[in-house]
C-alpha cells in the first residue's frame, strides 16, 4: 500500500514538472502518446479476439500480450504529457483527444493508471491460464481503460 501511495506521488510529481520540460516539442509528445495508447490497443485486440473466440486460445500468446501490456503500463511516459497539451490548446484542437481535465485532476489520473497497472499484475498471473480465465479477468482490463477514456477523452 505504502508503495503503491509513493508511486502515485511520484507519478504527480514527475506529471507536475513535465510541463517545464519544452525541449521535446507539443506534437511530438502528443504522438507519441497516442502511439503508446495504440500499443496498449493492439494487445489488447489479440486478446479480445481470443476471449471472444475468434481466435483460438494459445496460452503462450496471451502471456506474450499481457506481459506487453504491463510493461507498457510499467513504462514512465510522463514526458509525454506536457502540461496544458489538451484539445483546447489553440495549435492541438485537430490533434489530440487529451481533455483539460487530465491536467486539473492529475491525481485521479494518476490513479486510474495504478489501477490499470494493478489490474494488469493481476491479469498477468490470472488471467491467460486458460479461455475461461481470460474471458474473466479481461473485462476487468477493458474497464480500466474505459474508466479513463470516459473522464479524460473527448470522443471526435
Ligand atoms: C489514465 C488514463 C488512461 C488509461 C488508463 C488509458 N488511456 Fe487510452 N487514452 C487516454 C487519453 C487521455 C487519450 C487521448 C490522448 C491524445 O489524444 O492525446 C487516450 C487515447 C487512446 C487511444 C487513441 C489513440 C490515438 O491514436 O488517438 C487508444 C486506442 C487508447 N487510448 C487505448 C487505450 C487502452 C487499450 C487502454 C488500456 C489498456 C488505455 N487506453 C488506457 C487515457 C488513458
């Protein structure tokens, strides 16, 4: 728990003093974190497309993505997210989904991504034994990622 509370603090911390960090430029930084968010997404399509049976369950396979998928999430990509870079910014409207609130509310961001990360340890463990224990334990993936989506990006 101690932690865990020292890694949301840190995560605050290093989202808080990313603003100052300009030498990487606007666009750049909102590439590379829809990158990542797309990353995140192919993973996450190879093992929707098994629990929902369309591809078939290999267990090796699902352990490769969920390992992906927490390594991702494990990443500090803070520097990807310079303050202020949301879709009111007058030169990111076309370019980015980020809503203002990412950056007013950067504590329940911070933790809605420990949880997708605890969810995630979780699912690494749990979740890729077999079909049955995929289908169950990814929804609780799917939510996690929904949760934050619904706050903090604008659908466009
Ligand atoms: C802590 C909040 C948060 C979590 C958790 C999160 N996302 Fe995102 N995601 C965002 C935000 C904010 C954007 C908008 C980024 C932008 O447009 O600058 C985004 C954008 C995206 C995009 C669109 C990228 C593009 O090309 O525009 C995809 C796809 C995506 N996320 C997938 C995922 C998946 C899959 C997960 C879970 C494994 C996930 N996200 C978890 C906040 C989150």
């Amino acid at each position: 728990m101690i932690l865990n509370r020292l890694k949301v603090v840190l995560f605050i911390f290093t989202l808080l003093t990313a603003g100052t960090a300009w030498a990487v430029d606007m666009d750049s930084a909102v590439e590379a974190r829809q990158a990542f968010m797309k990353v995140y997404e192919f993973n996450l399509d190879l093992l929707s497309d098994m629990a929902s049976g369309d591809t078939r369950f290999n267990r090796r396979r699902a352990q490769v993505a969920a390992n992906n998928l927490l390594a991702l999430a494990r990443m500090n990509n803070t520097a990807m997210w310079p303050i202020d870079t949301d879709e009111t910014h007058p030169l990111l409207r076309d370019k980015t989904s980020a809503k203002a609130q990412v950056w007013e509310e950067v504590s329940d961001v911070a933790y809605r991504h420990a949880t997708l990360t605890r969810t995630l340890e979780r699912f690494a463990w749990y979740g890729t034994r077999d079909a049955r224990s995929l289908k169950r334990e990814l929804k609780n993936v799917q939510s996690a990622c929904k949760g934050c989506h619904q706050r903090y990006r604008s659908k466009r």
